[in-house]
C-alpha cells in the first residue's frame, strides 16, 4: 500500500470522530480538570464536588476512561495539564482536542463509549455554564446557527 493511501486512510479515520462530541467532551472536562488531574487528594475532590456533585461524578466516569489513552501519551498529557492550568483558554482547549481527535481515532470502541457517556449527562441534567464576558452556554445542538456577542451588537 502506497503512502499516499495510507494517509488518506488515516484521515477518513480521524474523520470518523464526531468534532460535535469533542467540542461537548473538552467544554465538558475543562472546568473539572485541575481536580481530575489531582484525583485521590482529598481537597482535590472536595473543590471537583463544589462544582457540582453530579458534574463531577460525570467528569471523574469520563476521566476515568480517558486517563490511561492520555497519559500514555506525553502531548496529550500536557495538553491536558495546560487546560487544568487555564480552563478557559480557548487555544488550550483546542490544543487538547486535538490531542483527544488522535487518541480517539486510534481507538473507536473508547471514542464511542464516550459519546455514549455525553449522550447521558444531557439528561441527567447537568448544565452548561457560560464564563466570562459575552460568553455563551450551548445545551444542545447549535450547527448551522449564527451566535453573535458583544456590546456593538444592534438589531
């Protein structure tokens, strides 16, 4: 098999993982990574419960499928550590979802099981919350729409 077809394999594989689901995962994960990444500490979990005691059982049942892919993986561990670092970074959290899409595409048993775990936390109620000026929460399905913020905006 030539080169040229073995990356364009791995691109319809990369492909295959949903950016919907990565976007809902990283959103998801951020605010709860500075405790996920300090799991078995007891301020750590304290502080990842004030935050919600459901969201974070749903961030701890997500982590704990994705914890071993990541630190196997020295990119996608310190990607994960920089959106600990600054959760609302958006670079950060593209930069980490990046490194997810690749751990993914290798691996789409664990990427389905993920989206399965997504899929659930909607109704199980647990909110989005938007943070920081003109920011903005999406709860579902937003493709095709137009979000606009700001101060100028006008009608």
């Amino acid at each position: 098999m030539n080169h040229h077809r073995i990356c364009q394999l791995k691109e319809a594989q990369e492909s295959s993982v949903d950016p919907q689901a990565l976007q809902q995962l990283v959103a998801f994960l951020a605010p709860f990574l500075p405790y996920l990444l300090k799991a078995g500490e007891t301020a750590a979990e304290e502080a990842g419960k004030n935050l919600g005691t459901e969201g974070w059982n749903w961030a701890k049942a997500l982590w704990q499928k994705l914890q071993p892919k990541i630190a196997g993986k020295a990119a996608a561990q310190e990607a994960a550590e920089d959106v600990a670092k600054t959760p609302n970074d958006p670079d950060a959290q593209a930069t980490f979802r990046q490194q997810l899409k690749k751990l993914l595409a290798d691996d789409p048993t664990l990427a389905a099981e993920l989206t399965s775990l997504l899929g659930q936390i909607r109704p199980a109620g647990v909110n989005v919350i938007a943070s920081g000026n003109r920011s903005v929460a999406i709860g579902g399905n937003v493709s095709g729409s137009t979000i606009i913020t700001g101060d100028q905006n006008q009608k």
